[in-house]
C-alpha cells in the first residue's frame, strides 16, 4: 500500500540505515520523482535516478512492483524513472513494458534485444511500427504469432511478407496472416498457392479469387464491375471504339484528358497486370497521369520507385493501390519473380513522405517537357 508522501517521512528514511529504512527510502524517492519529474532538469532527474539505483538493491519486491504499477499508468512518468524499472526482474518489468506511455520508441528498441523483455514489448498496446518490423525481422516464429495476435497494432508491408514466410511451415500462422487487415490481396493470391486448405479457403472467399464459371467469363465480370464500358478501343491508348469529331478536352496546362467512355482505374491495371499485360499496364498509367508511355516506361525501370509514386500520388492513388502496382511492376521485371521486401518498403516511404508541393511541381514539368517536345516533332 502507497505510504503518503512527505517531506518528514523522506528525512527519517534516510537516517535509516537498516534495509528496511533503504527500501522505504526507495518508494519515497520514487513517488517524489514520479509527481514531480517532468518539471525537474536533466542534470536533477540524473540525480534521482543515481540515487534510485543506489537504494534498489535494497528495495524489497513489493516496493519495487508498487513503484513500477504506479509508473505504468502515470501518463506523464518521467522517461528515466520508466527505464529503470523497464531493466528490473522480468515479473516487475512486465508492467512498465506493457503499456508504460513514457518509454520512447528508441527505449523499446534497446529494451527488446533481451528475448524475454522482446515477447512482452511485442504485445504492447499501440507498439510503434518500427518496432514492430525490428522484431519480425529477428524470424522468431513465436515473436511473429504475438505480434499477428496483437490487434492493437498496424502491421508494415515489409513485416507481413517476412511474416509469411514464417508460415509456410506454420498453420497457426497462417491462420492469424490470413485475419489480419494489412494482408494484401497480391500477397494473400501467392500465400493461396501452398497455404493449409482451410487458410485457403479463407483466402479465396476475402479476396474473391474462386470464378463461378469458365476464365473468360470470370475476366469478362471482373471488368464489368470495374466500370469499364461496353465497347473496345480500337488502339491501345485508349481513345474509344469510335472517332468523334470535336476536340478532346484539354486541363489547364494543354494535356489532354482521358476519354471518359474509358474510366481507366487503378483496380484495372492490377487486372491487366496480373495478366502479364505489361505494355498495356503502362499505357494506361500514362493515360491516367497524362504522360507520355515513353516516360512512364522509364519510371518503371528506377530501382528507387521515386517516379512512379510522384505520379501515382499525382492522380490520387491510393496507398495499397500503389504497393500492389509497383510490386507486380517489379515481379515483372525480376528474373525470378520476386522482389526483396524492403525495395517495396522503400517505394512506400516515398509514397508517404514526399512533399504535396513537390508532387504538383514534378508532374507539371514532366507534362510540360512532354508537350514541349511533341510540339517541337510536329514542327520539324
């Protein structure tokens, strides 16, 4: 039970020198760092800590766990405080680790190269991602099952393809795989191929993978339900089954639009992909971003993905939308069909990161590059 806190108790602590007396002294210093830490300096707060440490061994088990559940569910516990109990006996540390607010992503990292500290960390409520990935990237079966149970996280892309390939031998893995929100229909059809029959079966209901009836009519429904009107294009650039008279619509900068019989959308393009289309693929991304093929064939060949997410962003992609693309773009280029995790991590991040103002400025002068050297063929 708490002891209440004063000044007098701390003074008669520590002119007690028997255990006891340091164990009590502990708890005080403790309840005082923890009311009053994130108004002290860092050279006091160096202080409590140096003195903390000096008193733990004396510091009875239930001190020390009463200090450290009352630092798990203090909000604005002083960092320290919570890193030195973090270090203590696993059963003391366990609550600090599990959901103390004030441990920084960098303390959980250095905290969970300890195995046993690593399982609860991965279970922790709101686990910040790159932790997450640090630890399923250790390929420990059992850390990779606490973190797919955990529902409170979200899951990298990175993460989860290191994830299945844990599974392939573990049916229990690829049970929580499978349930997860951040499994990818493209990664979901490939872990189909040799998952358990009843995680497959799972698989194909999400996804939808199963056709009812023949190939032709499953592909011919399939783009019916992306929008795709009747009527084919004569020409693979997508400028409609029939030739109208009057001038296409014009943006502002000159390029023209899409014709809008043909609602090209980044759903088709995954279809056409996973067809081996790639040509066709690339025509229509330039169609849709209003670029040249030529251009867009150049962008799929950066090992970076730089380009391609500039101009996927350009026309509102979507993220998942945009790891799917870009993956099949690199499976198809790739000897053996496959692409290493972290090159599609690497593309996400720039997905993510790069400036709003510098995607409308590069897409600008791509297309104004563009018109300019069409305009200058037509007049040579």
């Amino acid at each position: 039970m708490t002891e209440a806190f004063s000044i007098e108790a701390l003074m008669e602590s520590a002119r007690d020198r028997t255990p006891e007396g340091r164990s009590r002294l502990f708890g005080l210093l403790g309840q005082l760092f923890l009311a009053r830490g994130q108004g002290l300096s860092e050279g006091e707060k160096r202080g409590f800590i140096e003195l903390l440490e000096i008193l733990h061994p004396f510091a009875t088990v239930e001190a020390r766990l009463e200090l450290a559940y009352a630092t798990a569910n203090a909000p604005f516990a002083p960092g320290e405080l919570a890193k030195l109990l973090a270090g203590d006996d696993i059963e003391i540390a366990s609550l600090v680790l599990f959901q103390a607010e004030s441990l920084a992503t960098m303390d959980l990292m250095a905290l969970s190269e300890d195995p046993e500290r690593a399982t609860i960390i991965a279970a922790r409520r709101a686990l910040p991602m790159i932790v997450a990935d640090a630890l399923m990237r250790r390929s420990d079966p059992d850390l990779a099952r606490v973190l797919l149970k955990n529902e409170t996280i979200k899951l990298s892309i990175p993460a989860m393809a290191g994830a299945i390939e844990l599974a392939r031998d573990d049916l229990d893995l690829q049970q929580r795989i499978a349930k997860r929100p951040e499994l990818m229909e493209e990664a979901g059809i490939e872990m189909a191929e040799w998952a358990d029959p009843a995680v497959r079966e799972e698989l194909i209901e999400r996804f939808e993978l199963a056709p009812e009836e023949g190939d032709t009519i499953a592909r011919l429904r399939n783009l019916l339900s992306l929008a795709v009107e009747s009527g084919a294009p004569r020409e693979p650039d997508f400028t409609g089954a029939a030739r109208v008279p009057t001038e296409p619509a014009t943006e502002p900068d000159g390029m023209p639009l899409p014709d809008p019989r043909f609602r090209l959308s980044p759903r088709l393009m995954v279809e056409t992909l996973r067809r081996g289309e790639r040509a066709m693929a690339e025509a229509m991304f330039a169609r849709m971003a209003s670029l040249p093929i030529g251009l867009v064939q150049r962008f799929v060949k950066e090992n970076n993905g730089e380009s391609i997410a500039i101009a996927a962003r350009a026309i509102g992609m979507a993220r998942e939308e945009f790891a799917t693309i870009y993956l099949l773009w690199r499976k198809a280029q790739s000897q053996d069909g496959l692409v290493a995790a972290g090159a599609l991590g690497g593309a996400l991040d720039l997905f993510d990161t790069i400036p709003q103002d510098r995607v409308e400025v590069e897409i600008r002068t791509w297309r104004r590059t563009a018109r300019a050297e069409a305009n200058g063929a037509e007049s040579a």
